[in-house]
C-alpha cells in the first residue's frame, strides 16, 4: 500500500466530512484549508476516503500528522522530501509518542486551543475600548487596537476564520504586559466578536494565558503538539 496524494477535489470533500465535528478536528481543518491556499503544500492519505489509514499534510515546511497505526509510519512518511530536520505537528498524544520513539532526540512543545461559544449571559464589561477593521489579506477577518481608558495602545491583533463560525484571535501584540490589562483586552475583544455572532478560539501557548481565559468563559478542546527532530528513517 503507498500513500495517495489527494487533489483538491479530495482535499475539498475531506474538509467537508470533518466539518461534522469541527471543534474535534479543528486543527486538521486548518491544515487542510492552509494546503488549498498554498500551491507547494501536498497532503497524502492512506486506504480509501475518509482515509482513516492515516493523513499527512506537508505545509511550509512543516508536516502534520495523523495516525494510530503505527505499522503504517514508515509508508505514510514516504513522500516526505528528504529534510535533515523534520518539523513535526500532531493534535494526537499517541502519534507525539510514535514519533519520538522513530525520531528521537527531539524535542517537543505544546499550546492548548481554548474555545468562548456564544452564550445569552455576557455581560462583563472592559476598561478597555476596541477599535476594529476588516482585514483585506484574511478571508473573513479583522483587525483590532485595543485601547485604555487613557487612550493609550494596549493591544493590537487580528482575528481570521478558517474554520466557520469560529473566529480565531491571531498575532496578538500587548503593549500593556500586566496581567489585568492582558485579560481586559482579550475579553474586550471578545466581546466584539461575539457581539457579531462568531464563536471565539484563542491558542494559548503558556498556563498563565490558559488561567487568564478561564474567567472569560473560555475552555480547553484540544492540544496541539510541535515536534522537532533530525530525520533517520
């Protein structure tokens, strides 16, 4: 058995069947919808559609991975270009161990996705105000400046849907670093997207990020691991 590469169609109808759990596939949906916008990028499956045999996406530069047969690694990293350092990412623990055992001496690091769904109760209010445009280069997106009572800046990022209805805050920059104004900008933004109707995901990449969501109603719904390693195979 080797690895199909899928085309565009087939990338197009995967996205498609994913999307019946979005949240649970959210990372791979991204992946996938970043290989559709990118020409260098490929994505290879293994056995027939949905092609639960195993996925592999090669992204700039970098190679997400999915799979729980581990009897099937070595034919689905067969296309892989001949690298001397792999850059690996996974939302799954046990494809992170296979991983590290046929590609040790890497090294590993994580960020947590954390999810705010809309609710009818958000009524928390900010010291903060938030100035927004539409971003011209980002399919559905925005951009913000975060301001203090002040007028002073306190924060820009943006925000992009990749995986609708879910806006996803991106290229956050705090020029106000202490932690209460930190939490304010990020529920002041929040707020304006779901005051727009979109759902909220943030990539918190520190505890101290994950505890400072919490009060703003976000939670957990899944981790993505980062695996560095020099290539053997």
């Amino acid at each position: 058995m080797q690895a199909e590469k899928l085309s565009h169609g087939q990338i197009r109808e995967l996205i498609q069947h994913f999307s019946a759990e979005p949240l649970e596939n959210y990372e791979l949906m991204w992946v996938l919808e970043s290989c559709l916008e990118t020409p260098s990028s490929s994505v290879y499956g293994l056995g027939a559609f949905p092609w639960a045999g195993g996925l592999v996406a090669i992204h700039r530069q970098c190679i997400w991975l999915r799979l729980d047969n581990e009897m099937h690694l070595e034919t689905l990293l067969a296309p892989l270009p001949d690298l001397d350092l792999c850059r690996f990412y996974t939302a799954g623990l046990h494809t992170l161990d296979m991983l590290q055992r046929w590609f040790p001496g890497g090294v590993v690091t994580q960020s947590s996705l954390c999810v705010r769904n809309l609710t009818s109760t958000w009524k928390k209010r900010f010291e903060v105000t938030v100035s927004s445009n539409p971003d011209p280069h980002t399919l559905g997106g925005w951009d913000y400046e975060v301001y203090d009572a002040d007028g002073v800046l306190a924060a820009t990022c943006s925000s992009q849907q990749v995986v609708s209805p879910w806006q996803e805050i991106i290229e956050w920059v705090g020029y106000r670093l202490e932690n209460y104004w930190v939490e304010q900008a990020y529920g002041a933004v929040t707020a304006e997207l779901l005051g727009r109707g979109s759902p909220v995901v943030i990539r918190a990449d520190t505890e101290e990020l994950s505890a400072l969501l919490a009060p703003l109603g976000y939670r957990e719904f899944g981790k993505l691991y980062y695996y560095v390693a020099p290539r053997e195979l």
